[in-house]
C-alpha cells in the first residue's frame, strides 16, 4: 500500500492514476515538439520579406504591403475584415520583426508544449483577436501592424497556467516582465495601446479557460474559439462606428 492524500491506496491504483490524465491535462502531453511556433515565426518572416521584395525599404521603414493588409478601422468598416487578421503578419521594420520574433520564441514553445498544438493555436488566434479589437476600440484610424499584441496574449497565458499550476506569477518574474513591456507600450510613442491591452486581455481570458483542471480539452478549445468570434463581432461593429 502507498499512502495517499486521503487514505492509502495500492501500488497498482497509484501506477493507474499517473498513467491517466486528469480531466484537461490531455492538452499539456498532445504536442511533442513546438511545430506551430516555428510555423508562426516561418510565417512572419515571409511576409516580410515578401515586403522586402516589394520594396528594399521595407527592412527599415515597414512592408509596403501594410496600406493593403494592415489594421485600420475605416477599411474594416468598409468590409475588409480580414485585416484583423493579416495584421499580425506584418511588421515595420526588421528591427520590429526581430523584437516581436525573438519574444515568441522565448514563450511560445513553452505554452505549446503544456498545450498541446490545438490548444496553442486556438490560444494565438484569441490574443490576435482580442488585440485587433483593442486596436480598433483605442486607435481605429492609426494603421496598425505587429504580432506583439499576439504576444501579449501568450504573456497573459503564461500568468494564468502559473497560477493554475500553484505558482506566484510575482515571484516568477513574468509579471515584473509584463509590466516592463506595458510601460514600453505607454511611453513610446507610435505603438497600440489598444492592441498590447487587448492581446494581454485576451490572452488571459483564454488561459484561464484552457488551464482550467476539469474542463475537458475540447470543450476548452472550443470556448476560445466562441471568445475569438466575439472579439472578431465587437471589433467589426466597433469600426462600424456605432460607440461616439
């Protein structure tokens, strides 16, 4: 017999309880290797230099193909909705790509590892959702580009498995770190204010739901989805110009 939290148990029921999963840790063992990561960082890096290959200055100044692409509530109000989308995969400048790139490659193999690929790209799609509605609330006539507001949301997800898992985000440093980066956001001139807040916010809200211990992993991945067709709505009425 082997003691037990409650009680004891024996040897055979301790080997059965470890080898299953408890119900919503399917999503932490789904992903052998951070394949949609460097997917996402392949991605970015194309487009780009599908932007250099428009235009040489877009190594410095930004890809000539943001006026077509980027976010900008007046062409999203006009029907172009997938700017809120093709956004984040676009950046200006390589110094930009650069900064955005290397911060997803120090969180994003992590996160999918613990979520699994599924998990990690619903989790993605509802930061960059929940930033182009930030975006869209805050600045809606600024053309906005970058998948920092993507990021943002994997911060967010980084506090709520911490959390999840009994550890203090305090302690751990990712808030310190979170907070450094929203003060960037808010001193330096020409970033989205609106997009880092609602990628942050978004990446929470999804964390919690696909950290959560009892809800199965399906169930969660679904909830991130409804959320990110609800960011995707308000941000299409939001340009729609009904708010002031």
């Amino acid at each position: 017999m082997v003691p037990a939290p409650v009680g004891v148990q024996c040897v055979e029921c301790v080997r059965r309880s470890q080898a299953r999963p408890a119900p919503g840790q399917s999503l932490r063992r789904a992903a052998t290797g951070p394949i949609v990561t460097y997917v996402v960082i392949g991605v970015n890096v194309a487009v780009w230099l599908l932007g250099v290959l428009a235009g040489p200055q877009a190594i410095l100044t930004g890809s000539p193909l943001a006026p077509a692409f980027g976010l900008f509530g007046p062409a999203v109000a006009a029907g172009e909705w997938w700017r809120l989308f093709t956004a984040a995969f676009l950046h200006g400048g390589l110094i930009h790509l650069g900064l955005n790139m290397a911060v997803l490659y120090m969180l994003g193999p992590s996160l999918e590892r613990v979520m699994g690929r599924v998990g990690f790209v619903a989790l993605y799609v509802c930061g960059l959702t929940a930033s182009s509605l930030g975006a869209v609330l805050l600045s809606p006539n600024a053309l906005t580009v970058g998948a920092s507001g993507a990021i943002f949301g994997l911060m967010g997800a980084f506090i709520a498995g911490q959390r999840a898992a009994g550890i203090n985000p305090w302690r751990s440093g990712i808030m310190g770190w979170v907070i450094v980066n929203l003060l960037f956001t808010v001193l330096v001139p020409g970033i989205s204010i609106g997009g880092h807040l609602g990628g942050l916010v978004g990446g929470l809200v999804a964390g919690v739901v696909l950290f959560r211990p009892h809800m199965r992993p399906a169930l969660a991945v679904l909830v991130c989805v409804g959320l990110s067709v609800a960011f995707v709505a308000a941000a299409l009425w939001v340009a729609s110009g009904p708010i002031g």
